[in-house]
C-alpha cells in the first residue's frame, strides 16, 4: 500500500544518502558551479570544491529549478500519494523555496511548501521526522505537526575557521560586524529567524570548539534528544568533537556524524563544524 503523503526536500538538509532511501525521501539538488562547470551537489567531488575554495576559484550555489520539484511531485502522485510535505532550507539562504512553490502551483493534489528557517540537520531532523510519521501511515497534518516541532525546538551551532566564505556568499550580515577582522577570533555562529546571526566568539579554534561543545551541551539539558555532528573536510575534528559530547550527554537517543551538503560547505568552507541539538 502506498504512503498517502510523500516527503520531499532539498540536498541542504545533509542526510546521508542511506537514510533518505530507508524513509523514502526524495531530494532535490542544489546546483553548485565551479567557475564553468555546474553539477547537482550530490555530484561536486568535496575535494575539488575545498581545492576551488582555497584557491579562490568562483563558487557559486542555486536552487534547483522549478522543473526538478515538478517532476518530483509528478512521481509522488503517480506513485499514489495524495498530498505532499515538501521541507526546504530558509528563503534567508536561498530562494529554493520559491521554486517548490512555483512547482507546487502546477501539481493536482496538496502541496505543503514549508520555510523551515533553518538548514543543515536542523532541516534534517525535522525531514526524518515527517518521514516518519508519514510511513505510519499519518495523514498530511500530523506529518507538518510533526515536522514543525522539530523545527521549533531545534538548535543549529556553527564553528568555522574564516569568515571569508561566508562574506563571499554574503551569508552573514550582523555576524561580519561583529566579529571584524580580528583574524585569531574564532567565530560561532547560529541561525536565527531564517539568517545566519552571530552565537560567539573565542580565542584559536581549540577555545572555540570547547564552547561549541559547552553551548550544545547547555542547549541539550537533561532531555532526550538527537544530536548531529556536521563538517566540511574536518572528518578527524567531528570525531573528536562527537566522543566529546558523547562523554557530557548520557541522555541522547542518537548520534549522527555527517558531512555537510556541498552548497553548504561551499559558504562555511573547509574545517567548518555544525552541531544540531534535536528535541526527541
């Protein structure tokens, strides 16, 4: 029997491929081009963005195009669905959004385009939840429900070791202000009301790193929940900073170390980490 509500999302919110598969999610790719060349995200080698992004080749990140969700909607009712929860990343970072309303407008049964104001896990988190619920078979409202309370109490953390990529996307705003080019300050940074906004600071990457870790474990409390560990080309960094947490918070369901999404990493740059704190 097929699902009644089909899940669709955008590669931004960095499940691992297995996981998407498992729970039947469809995702749409971002585009990222590398000075001529373009390609879906899922397809940008990390090595060669990361050598493009020290090198200060052009890196640019889009939405996928209006036709890519239509066509996923397309197959969803073709395979029995009669209504769709479609989650994506913020309209503050992308305007991919947009183009799964655009699509939504041309699909017979009911599209929910959701602005989840977020990114990354906290994306990802509340797309595995709708997931969910949809393959127990809830109806088009307990999945958004169910989506939307993740989304709601969710935290998004974000080291990063320069701020250069993110001026160069201009994904930053008050976070630049703040921080100015004092160079051994290390930012920490958060996403607020759809935008990336400024969390912290700290002297090296070693100081701030351990408050990363302290501010994920205060967000965590004593209550059950998911935690993430993201990075871009900082595999060895993530695993130091999982078992860390893993040590300070015995109450948490899962642990997940991923790496981020290529159009991501293209604007936080190499050696960045996220940590996504979850409600269970």
């Amino acid at each position: 029997m097929p699902r009644r509500v089909a899940i669709v999302t955008d590669s931004t919110a960095s499940l691992p491929p297995q996981l998407t598969e498992k729970l039947g999610v469809v995702v749409a790719q971002i585009q990222v081009r590398i000075g001529d060349w373009v390609d879906d995200e899922v397809r940008v080698p990390v090595p060669k963005l990361v050598d493009a992004l020290r090198a200060r080749v052009d890196v640019v990140t889009s939405p996928p195009d209006a036709g890519a969700f239509f066509w996923a909607y397309a197959d969803a009712v073709a395979s029995g669905a009669d209504a769709i929860v479609s989650l994506h990343v913020s309209t503050g970072l992308s305007q991919t959004v947009e183009a799964a309303r655009q699509a939504a407008s041309q699909v017979q049964v009911p599209v929910h385009v959701v602005d989840t104001q977020t990114c990354g896990m906290s994306l990802g988190y509340a797309v595995v939840a709708a997931a969910t619920v949809a393959q127990a078979g809830g109806d088009a409202n307990r999945v958004l429900s169910a989506a939307q309370h993740i989304i709601r109490h969710s935290t998004e953390l974000i080291y990063v070791d320069t701020l250069e990529y993110l001026q160069r996307g201009g994904r930053i705003g008050k976070a630049a202000a703040m921080l100015g080019s004092a160079l051994s300050m290390k930012p920490l940074l958060t996403v607020t009301d759809g935008r990336i906004t400024p969390l912290d600071k700290a002297l090296g990457a070693e100081r701030a790193v351990r408050k990363l870790i302290d501010i994920a474990v205060k967000r965590a409390g004593r209550e059950a929940v998911d935690i993430a560990v993201e990075h871009f080309d900082a595999a060895e960094r993530a695993g130091n900073v999982l078992e860390q947490l893993r040590a300070k918070l015995p109450n948490v369901r899962r642990f997940l170390v991923t790496q981020v999404s290529s159009a991501i990493g293209a604007h936080v740059g190499p050696g960045a980490l996220g940590v996504t704190v979850s409600p269970v």
